[in-house]
C-alpha cells in the first residue's frame, strides 16, 4: 500500500502532527466489557461449551466423593490393634479407585474439548482482525507500526488462546470444587467451617489489593512487546541499509533499551503477581492449622456443649476427610489466585485486540453509488484541495485534466504532492474540498472497488508473495492464460530473465522476492499491472529500480499496450517522460506548468530548471 507521502503533511509530517497511538494506548482505559466480548465469541460453541461444564461437574464430582470413601476407610481401620475391617477397607477403596480413574479420563475429554474450544475462538478472532484491516482505511496503517499489528494478530491472541485452554476449565473446576467442598465440609462439621469465615474474607481483600495494581502491568506489557515486535520488524527489513551504513552496534544498542523496558514490563507485572499466591496459600496453611487443633479437641471430647449448643464429636475419618476437603477448598482459591494474574495478562490482550476491532472503518460508499463499467480513462481535477491532517494542507486548488488514452507525466520536487495525487485519484484518502471525476462521474459518489479496480497499479515499492513467479505476474488476472502471463512479461522486458531460471515461471518467489534483484522484481510488477485488465494505469515511481535503457523499452512496450488507456506516471528522471502528452509539474501542492515536454522547455520556468539540474 502506498503511504502519502509528498507535501509538508505527508507521512513523516501527518505523524509529527498526531499523537503517537502507542503512547495514547498506555494512558487510555481499558474498554469496559472485554468479558462479554470474549463471551460473545465463546458463544458460537455454547453446546460444547455446556458439555465441557457437564464434563467439569462429573470430574470434579467424582473427585469429591474421594475424600468421604478415604474416610470410611480410615474409620474401617479402626483405633483398636487387631480391629480392621479389611472388607470394608478394600470396598471403599476400588470405590475410590473407580471414581477418581472417572473423574481422570473426564478431565481427559475436557481438556481435548477445550483445546479445540480455544483453537477456534483463536482462529475467528483473527479472521475478524484480518477481515477489519482489510476494510480500514490506508491512513491507519502509515499511523500504526506494523510489528504492533502483528503482535495483536499473533501474539495476543495466542495469549487468549492460552487462557481460554487452560485458565478458564481452571476457574470453571476450581469454582465447583469449591462449592462441592464447602457442601461436603457442612455435613462433616458446621463449626469446623466457621474457620473459612475469617480467613476467606482475608483472602479476597489480598486478592482484590494485588490485582488493582498488576492490571495497568500487564496492559503495558503487551504495549511493551508490540513495540518491541515493530522494532525487530522495521531493522531486520532495513538490515542491508543498517549494515551499509554500520549503524549494528547502535542498533543493538537501542534494542538494548527497548528490550530492558519489555524485561521490566514483564518482570513488575509477573513480581507483583507472584505475590497473590504465597500470600493466600499462607492464609489457607493457617486454616489448615486451626481445623487440626479444632477438630483434635472435638475427637478427644466427643463434643462439646456450649450452653443449648451441643457440638457432635468427630471421628478419625471424619476429621481426615474434613482436612482432604478443606484442602480442596482452600487449594482452588490459591489455584485461582495464582491463575488470576494469566487472566489479566490475557484481558490486557483481549482489549488490544478488540481495540484494533473498534477502529473506524473506511467509510462506506455513498447510498445507490455508481458502479464503474466500460471505463474510457477521462480523469478531471477541479479546485482539489486536501490535507493529511487539519491545518496543513498537501495540495490547494489543484485543478487538471487528463483525457482518454492519454499518457499523463507527474513532476515536481521531493514533497510536492505528486503521490498524494496518486492516492487522491485511487480513494486511498478522500479530498477535502474540490472534484475528481472519472468519465464525468464523480468519484466521491462511485464504489471503491468499481473505482479502484478501474486502476493497475504499480508502486516504487515493490511487492511479491511467496509463490510462483506465473502466480505473482497473474495475482491481479487469476484466469490468465499462460500465454497472457508471458506475452506481458515480454512486453515488460522480464521474460528472458524468467526463462534463464531453473524453473522458468514455475520459479517460488521467497520472502518478498528476497532470492531477485530489486530491478527484476519491479519489472515481475509491471507485468502485472499491464496484464490487469483496466482502463487506467498509475506509475509511482515505478521504473526507479531499472536502468534508464530498459526503461525506455517498458515505456514504448506500454505506450502500445495502452492504447485508449489512460496512463499516470510519477517520475523523477525527466528523460523517461519526454514522450508524455501532458507533463504536469507539481510544485507546493499547485500545478504551477503543464504542456509537453517541447513546450515546458520553451517556457524557461521550474520544469527547465529541474531538467538542467540534471542534465547539466
């Protein structure tokens, strides 16, 4: 995608001009009710998801009954030497063999369930965030680092893959453990359960103490590391300029930086969240403490009477499993409290994610828009003015007119607009006052794509998927012919290059391209663009990477396969656009010369000077 550059409001200019979104995102708030989004996509799997609660209840069941049959076994034991009830004592016990191998192979089937829960959930979040990038505007994307963007896309998301995996069937388990427990404990002893009253209370105030200060810790880690991920992707791209100019050890040096500060987001966050778990494990151990010396007395009484209260004694198994069940009713909240800080961290990801989904949209074709069709290349500007933020303004008042077949030359200084005019034509941005038609409609009451897809394009940056190199000539003409693809790749001066490969045009392009030069790969570009079946060419810049003779040769091959087409080229070498039929020399956002290139230099003015600067 193209970046709008050009004008002092271009990219560099229109981010020194807005505040950095990073920085926004570590101040702002996070948005209320992630939970019930995060519902919303765990939702579409409510059958399953009820069968993993049926799966949670059955196996967390079943491991409750363990405590009781371990307690009548114990009391089968006896106090007295020679008194076993070895009947009894083995009955009790493949009982609980049976229910806890029950209670295993269900947490089995639960924990495969909600893999497959998490796989999915995963993969329709990213598909809703790749399907909303695609519909944003272009303007988004040269305001957003692309490193934080893949780091939403992957690694937050792998975040919530975890937690909804793991913490969630933890939370779901623990929170009927605790409930069966409490219930089993009640029928054990009514009085041995008013310890949970005093320290329960304590462990929630812990809880809610710590959590309050590690959930801004963990929203700034998953910032941390989206600025790290953009940091690695912008110099591991530039590595060839970094290293031609020797700049590695200041490089490492400013990763150093960036890389300390992810350390000690993650280090406070993960510090301050360790804490939760040894504080309400001290907590339960001091239950644990208090039921032993309290349900002692109550076995060496055999009860105690308190005024009208009479308080049943207890027995060896009754106490054992009292303890076992306390244990597993102190055990999950300490499980919850450890777990709590995987949640945050995965809340923090979760609002970063359906922050990126709440970005606006690039805003919708207006009601009962044209449809573009049998596009004749007519392009008129009228009194355009537009800039990329308020106050600058790129280009004022710029009126041109381009007709059918014509080829249209774009000059004019580093920032004067030339490719924000390009942007204006394809809608990548919307004018802020002015006209563009096409064929006399227009463009603001026509649909993007019928507009856009009036358009090939080809950008001084290139672009190559990993494939074929038949598959990148043919990505904008899927049903191209073999013939097709080839007969554009000679007019593109590319085809004898293709047919020295091994593989000629069965070639795998890799990593962008990375195994071809930068000039082959710009040519493998402009086959595309002339095999597009479209009325209208744009060029930015897109011979920058060839030499001059091959691309007099591209301009003849596409001035005969462009005819009754119209044809925009921006262009910085003045001697590729001699032949143009309409040179128009940009200068501060105005066309300030147009004609051909015979009459520009017979005017003597800017366009004379910029082709004496460099010619002479």
């Amino acid at each position: 995608m193209m970046g709008p550059m050009g004008g002092g409001g271009g990219r560099f200019g229109g981010r020194n001009n807005t505040a950095n979104p990073r920085i926004q995102e570590e101040f702002k708030k996070p948005h209320k009710g992630v939970l019930i989004r995060l519902g919303k996509y765990i939702w579409h799997f409510k059958w399953l998801m009820l069968l993993a609660l049926l799966l949670t209840i059955g196996s967390n069941s079943f491991a409750l009954v363990g405590p009781t049959l371990s307690g009548k076994a114990i009391d089968c034991i006896g106090t007295e030497v020679g008194q076993v009830d070895f009947k009894g004592v083995s009955h009790y016990a493949l009982l609980m063999l049976l229910f806890y191998l029950g209670s295993a192979v269900m947490s089995y089937l639960l924990s495969i369930l909600m893999v497959y829960i998490s796989r999915n959930v995963t993969l329709r979040m990213r598909r809703d965030m790749f399907n909303r990038l695609s519909d944003m505007p272009v303007g988004y994307f040269d305001t957003h680092p692309v490193g934080d963007v893949i780091s939403r896309l992957f690694y937050d998301t792998d975040t919530i893959n975890t937690s909804l995996s793991t913490d969630i069937v933890s939370i779901l388990a623990s929170s009927i453990t605790i409930i069966g427990s409490l219930g089993m404990m009640l029928r054990l002893s009514k009085v041995l359960v008013l310890v949970f009253v005093i320290t329960i209370p304590l462990s929630v105030l812990i809880t809610r103490f710590i959590t309050s200060h590690t959930a801004p810790l963990f929203r700034k880690r998953s910032r941390k590391m989206g600025e790290l991920n953009g940091f690695a992707e912008e110099k591991i791209s530039g590595m060839k300029t970094l290293k031609a100019y020797h700049q590695e050890e200041n490089v490492i040096d400013q990763l150093d930086s960036i890389n300390e500060e992810v350390v000690q987001a993650y280090y406070k966050s993960e510090y301050y969240s360790s804490i939760m778990g040894p504080s309400v494990s001290f907590i339960n151990n001091l239950s644990l403490s208090l039921i032993s010396v309290l349900g002692g007395i109550l076995y060496m009484t055999g009860g105690v009477q308190i005024g009208p209260i009479a308080i049943a004694g207890m027995t060896i198994g009754g106490i054992s499993s009292f303890i076992q069940y306390s244990r597993k009713f102190a055990g999950p909240i300490n499980e919850i409290a450890n777990i709590y800080g995987e949640l945050q961290s995965a809340l923090a990801a979760a609002d970063r994610v359906f922050t990126l989904l709440d970005e606006p949209l690039e805003a919708a074709d207006a009601e009962n828009a044209l449809v573009l069709t049998d596009v004749k290349g007519d392009v008129e500007l009228k009194d355009v003015c537009f800039g990329y933020v308020p106050g600058k303004t790129v280009l004022k008042n710029l009126s041109l007119t381009a007709r059918r077949g014509s080829l249209i030359a774009i000059v004019g200084p580093t920032g004067a607009g030339k490719t924000t005019l390009i942007n204006l034509l394809m809608r990548f941005y919307d004018i802020n006052s002015g006209k563009i038609t096409v064929d006399g409609h227009d463009i603001q009451q026509v649909t993007r794509s019928s507009l856009r897809g009036a358009y090939s394009m080809v950008l001084q940056d290139t672009w190559l998927f990993s494939g074929t190199i038949y598959e990148n000539i043919a990505y904008a003409k899927p049903d191209a012919t073999r013939e097709e693809v080839e007969a554009a790749a000679k007019a593109a001066r590319i085809h004898r290059y293709i047919m020295s490969l091994p593989d000629g045009y069965d070639t795998v392009i890799t990593d962008d391209g990375a195994n071809i030069s930068k000039g082959q790969k710009q040519l493998m570009t402009i086959a595309r663009a002339m095999l597009a079946d479209a009325n209208m060419l744009i060029l930015d810049e897109a011979t920058s990477n060839v030499d001059t003779r091959t691309e007099a040769h591209i301009q003849q091959a596409m001035r005969h396969l462009m005819q009754d087409k119209t044809c925009f080229v921006v262009a910085h070498r003045l001697s590729t656009i001699q032949n143009a039929d309409m040179i128009l020399v940009v200068r501060d956002g105005n066309v300030v010369e147009s004609g051909t290139h015979k009459e520009l230099m017979q005017m003597g003015g800017f366009y004379r000077e910029m082709y004496d600067a460099q010619f002479h």
